[in-house]
C-alpha cells in the first residue's frame, strides 16, 4: 500500500479497506457524493445538531447558578441576559430543523449552531476574562476560559469532508481574531495569542474526527446500498433516493422523469447459456446504461432484469432523447452473439401528476409494459390526459 494511502487510512480508521481515489475525493469534498450519502450524512448532522443544541440550552440556563454565586450583581444580569438569549435561539432552531433532511438545510442549522456559541462567547469574554489567561482564579472563569476548546470540539461530533471541517475553523479561528482584536487596549495579547495556537492543535484533531467519522458512514452506505453484481443502487436504498427526489422536485415544481427498463428475453440467455453468462449480460447492461445517464442521474437495479433510471430536472422529452442515445450506442450482446435489447417505460411527475413516487414507478412500469407488447425494443412515453407515444 503507498505510504499517502496508508497514512490516510490509518488517519480515518479505514485501514484495511480498499482506499480508491474515488474514496479519498468523497473524504475531501462533497462535490461527488451520491444523493443517498447526502441524505444519510445530512440526517445525522442534523440529529446530532438537535441534541447539542438541547443539551447547550439546558447548560446555558443551568451556568446562570454559576454565575450569580461568583460574579457581582451586574454581571450577572448581563450574563443572564446573554444565556437566555443563547437559550431561545437554540430552542428556535431545534424547531426549525425538526423535518429537515437536505445538506443545505444540514449547512444551515451547523452555522446556526458555531454562531450562536461564538457570539455568546465574543459577549461574555471581555466582560468575564478582562486580562484573559490572568484572570482564571477560579472554577467559574476557568469555565469560561475553556469555552473556546467545547466549541472546537463540536466539529469533531460530525460527519464532515477535510473541506467543510477547515471551512468552519476558519470561520471559528476569524471570529476568535475578532474578539481578541476588539479585547480592552490593557489587556495583555500574549495569552490570548497562546490559546489561538492550542485552538488550531484542537481543531486539527476534531476535523481528523470529523473526517473518520465520514469515513465510516461512506463505507457503511456503499455496503448497504450498492448491488455487488451491477454496481448500481439496491432498490431498498433507490427507494430512498425516490422519495427524496420526488418531493424535493414536487415542491420545487421541477421536472422528474423515471425511466423503468426491462431487458428483452432475459431468461433465455439464463436458462441456455447459465446464470454466470446471465450476470455478465447484466454487469455490462448496467455499464452502458451508465455512460448515457448525466452525473446527477441515478440507476437503480430494481430487481432481476429490470433497472430504474431516475433523470432529475428532465421532462419526457429528454427522457427520450437519452433513450435513443442508449438504443443507438447499445446495451450489449448476448451469448449467442444477437445484440440485447431492452422496453423502457417513461413517466414524468408535472406531466402525470401524481401523488407520491410509488405511483409515478407504476405508471412507468405500465408503459414498459406497453412497448413490451407492441414489439419489445422500443419504449412508450406518457404523456397529458393518460396519452402514450409508442417508440
């Protein structure tokens, strides 16, 4: 194993796992993540960032105790203040993220989240920690003091790309420069200075957390979700992928097409030439199928010799037109040396109108079966007022 490859395994926790470059681009940016990592990793930041904020607004209420038995009058009410304030906005948005399930909305609540603890740190620092290091003399200001290192330490309870996690230290390490930069004129730099140094050590060890932690969940969601044979999506998890699709292009009012295809005389070739040819037949199918679908596309083996093909922001129009693409580029030959054809059923969620994805599947399924009858080798596409255009 190449030593860059070894280390990072080593770093992430995946030593003993096959480390492609594939792999180590998904551990670097999100750029490339499949739609179903995005909704796993999503829905854990945003679970996670639900019980920390819970937790962070029972500390906060719980610290004014605290405050009020080491602090003077004045202080304390402008402490109590600052809590209470901290305490609501985090409230609010465990309310406001209670049905999210999208990156964005995972990016938005993990800002949220940093902003609330670094303004009520650039709040209480000046008021709590005048000469900063010089003033922890007791338990309380050495709470404060160590605040810094529990928000740096959060980054490490996520699942984060090395981008996103150096993205927040920079936002986190700019806001620390701030307030020191706005601390009092008498206030000695030098320690200030010293904590900044540790901080960068701390966030250095939470993003390698955050890193492995992703690690994992990319690993766990390819064993789960990807068929061995064909190396497309399992239905289970294009299931998954469907529902979150099909509401976000509802809601959206964009264009959703769904291809449902089923290869032409399958069980022939299993039944006179063996399931293992039967496999390659599939294996090199699917290939095919790939190299006409975009990036943003998703194939899905549906079971047996049928594949989905989920087209986001594509009418049937474009669904067709990719069709043709792959009758003119071809699915491959069979053992017996014919060319493998395929029908294909297309439906489209503003032309159908339909209710949930399940319906939209069906609909697609009815019009395979109605190229199936007219020849095989051809497709039929829905259309307005229950109208099939037959190909």
């Amino acid at each position: 194993m190449p030593l860059p490859i070894f280390l990072l395994s080593a770093i992430t926790g995946g030593y003993g796992e096959k480390f492609t470059s594939e792999k180590i681009k998904s551990l670097l940016t999100s750029k490339d993540h499949s739609p179903l990592l995005e909704r796993r990793r999503a829905l854990v930041i945003l679970s996670r960032i639900r019980l920390m904020a819970l937790l962070g607004a029972a500390l906060y209420m719980l610290g004014s105790g605290i405050d009020y038995f080491n602090f003077d009058s004045t202080t304390v009410r402008s402490m109590i203040a600052y809590r209470a304030s901290a305490t609501i906005l985090l409230l609010l948005l465990i309310f406001a993220i209670r049905k999210g399930e999208t990156l964005n909305a995972a990016y938005r609540a993990l800002a949220i989240f940093f902003a609330i603890s670094v303004v009520f740190q650039g709040l209480f620092q000046p008021l709590i920690l005048p000469q900063y290091m010089q003033s922890i003399h007791d338990l309380a200001t050495a709470g404060y003091a160590i605040f810094p290192f529990l928000i740096v330490a959060c980054i490490s309870v996520f699942p984060l790309t090395a981008k996103e996690a150096f993205l927040l230290s920079v936002l986190f390490f700019t806001a620390e420069l701030l307030i020191l930069a706005l601390m009092p004129d008498q206030v000695n730099p030098k320690p200030g200075l010293g904590i900044l140094l540790s901080l960068i050590c701390a966030s250095a060890l939470s993003s390698f957390s955050a890193v492995s932690q992703l690690s994992y969940m990319v690993s766990l969601v390819e064993q789960a979700s990807i068929d061995a044979l064909t190396d497309c999506y399992s239905r289970n998890s294009g299931e998954e992928i469907l529902d979150v699709q099909f509401r976000i292009a509802r809601r959206q009012k964009n264009h959703l097409s769904i291809i449902f295809l089923d290869l032409d005389d399958f069980k022939v070739v299993n039944d006179k030439f063996g399931h293992d040819a039967g496999d390659k037949v599939l294996a090199c199918a699917a290939e095919n199928l790939r190299h006409i679908l975009r990036e943003s596309d998703v194939l899905i083996r549906w079971g047996g010799e049928e594949f989905v093909m989920l087209l986001p922001h594509t009418d049937s129009h474009g669904a067709a037109k990719a069709i043709r693409r792959l009758q003119a580029n071809g699915l491959g030959i069979k053992p017996d040396g014919h060319p493998l054809t395929a029908s294909m059923g297309v439906a489209e969620l503003l032309t159908s109108k339909t209710e949930n994805w399940s319906d939209l599947i069906d609909l697609a399924d009815e019009q395979m079966y109605l190229a199936k009858y007219a020849g095989k080798n051809g497709f039929s596409v829905h259309s307005a007022n229950d109208k099939t255009v037959v190909a």
